[in-house]
C-alpha cells in the first residue's frame, strides 16, 4: 500500500487547505498531532485561522515554531503567575463598593505579565509575516463586530483575540477596542470559506459543562461554553451551506476543565488531539484526493 507521500504526490492538482483552531486556552495544543500528520503526509497549509487559544496556537505554527519548540515555549511561560496581579479597584467596582471603578476598559486582572509572555513568544513579528497565512479572531467591544487581524504586531493581536472579559481588559488597536473573538466567532470557519479555501479542516477544543461548579471561575467557564457551542452551531451550519467542497470537523472533547497555567496535563491534551485526529486521517486525505480528481 503507497505512503501518504506517495499518494500525494501521484496528485495533479491540490486543493487550498485551511486549518480553523477554535478557542479552548491552553488546550489547542491538541492539535499538535493534526499538524504533524499534514507534515507527514506531505499536505501544505494555506490558512490557519484562529480564535483565543487556537489564535496563540495558531501564531505558533505560523511562526515556523516545531512540536518540540511550541512545547518548550508554553511550557515556560504558560503559568498562573501570569493572571496576576488582581485589579482590586476593578474588583470593589464589580462590587458596586467605594473607590471602585469598573467600565468597559476594565480588567480583573493587570495583563502586564501576560503581555510580556507574548514578548517572550512571538517578538516583534508581524502577522503578515507569517507562513502560513494567519488570521486571528477577535471583537469589538463597542459595536459587537467579529474583527478579523491580518496585519499588524502579533503580541497586540493574540492578545486582543483572548482578552476574556471580564478576567482581561481589552486593547485598543487601530481606534478600535478589541477583546476576545470567543464572543463573535469561537470558531471562524467562515473566514475560511471568504477566502476561498477548498479543504477546511476545523478543530473544536470542547470543555464539558460543570454540573458541580462551585466557585465564580467555573460557573463563568460554564456560560462561556455554553455561548460557544450556540455561536458555533449556528455559524457552522451557514458555513457548511455556503461551502463548495468539504469542511471536516474534529471535534476534542475533554472530560475535565483545564486552565490555561495547567501544564502539567500537556501530555494529557496531546493524547486526547491523537485519539481524535485517529478516526479523521482517511477523511482528510480522501478530502484532498476528491478534489485533486475533479476535471
């Protein structure tokens, strides 16, 4: 039986691949293992579009960053140091309480820290130099418009795109107050299907919903999910109806809530992106050998 190589390179034509990362915090990197078999099999990526955590995963790969690279770099500067220190005047203010002060330029958190590792990932890069092209998803929090970056410091953006309110203050970018994509476009795949992509293969990084949430965090992470899954139902189903050939869904499912300073179940998230990506492989190529066929 011919190698995936093989099998590609028989081909005479190829389609143009994207890849949509949704948003999930530290787990995107579950889709390790999805860029490792592209690689393998020879498949070139022509857009990755990315939305919160899948937009920091995303600038990684687009950055030319490898497994082991990516793995170092979180590893490193994915703490829970970096959501300190808290804002207490933002908090007296959430609280209605005096010498409190909270608007829609406001934070629970300085992101002072968060910004420096995004420095310490990404540099002065700019998003148009990145290979391949990249997208990040994010929202205006004055008009409720999704805002799609393509130029532009990278820091700004991947920040911009993960701004989760009300842990994060926005940025402003442009004249325009940017927070994160989730509230718009959790998973961007119709920015896929703008520009013309005829293979898009898309990634949901799913949290289960926390019947047991006992503490503020955990109930906000469960709205959060819950607002995810509606925005991307409903905008995948227009995606799927204005697409000419084929989007593939991987969908990875966890079992249990990881926050984004929890490096110590990396391994664990891998793991969970290889048995997902297993059942999708044959799919993907078929994907890239149907469309290589058509006259």
């Amino acid at each position: 039986m011919p190698s995936n190589d093989l099998r590609l390179q028989e081909l005479s034509s190829r389609p143009k691949v994207a890849v949509v990362l949704s948003s999930g915090g530290i787990k995107p990197l579950a889709a390790i293992p999805l860029f490792e078999f592209l690689d393998e099999a020879g498949i070139s990526i022509d857009l990755l579009v990315g939305c919160s955590g899948g937009s920091v995963m995303s600038a990684l790969r687009g950055c030319g960053y490898d497994t082991a690279q990516i793995l170092k770099i979180i590893g490193k500067v994915a703490q829970r140091s970096l959501f300190t220190p808290i804002s207490f005047r933002a908090l007296l203010g959430m609280a209605g309480l005096p010498f409190g002060r909270f608007n829609t330029r406001s934070g629970l958190i300085h992101p002072r820290k968060l910004k420096h590792a995004f420095h310490e990932m990404f540099g002065q890069r700019r998003i148009e130099e990145l290979h391949p092209k990249t997208l990040l998803q994010a929202t205006d929090i004055e008009t409720g418009e999704g805002v799609i970056m393509e130029q532009g410091w990278l820091v700004d953006a991947v920040y911009a795109s993960s701004a989760v309110f009300p842990i994060l203050p926005p940025i402003q970018i442009n004249g325009r107050w940017l927070g994160d994509g989730y509230y718009t476009s959790s998973l961007p795949v119709m920015e896929a299907v703008k520009r013309g992509m005829d293979v898009i293969i898309a990634v949901i990084f799913h949290d289960p919903i926390n019947i047991q949430a006992n503490s503020y965090m955990a109930c906000l992470s469960n709205y959060y999910t819950i607002q995810g899954d509606a925005i991307t139902r409903f905008q995948l189903a227009l995606s799927i109806d204005m697409h000419g050939h084929e989007i593939i869904m991987i969908k990875i499912p966890f079992k249990n809530p990881i926050n984004m300073w929890d490096v110590q179940y990396i391994p664990e998230i891998i793991a969970t992106g290889q048995a997902a990506l297993a059942g999708r492989k044959e799919d993907i190529l078929a994907a890239i050998e149907t469309f290589s066929r058509q006259p």
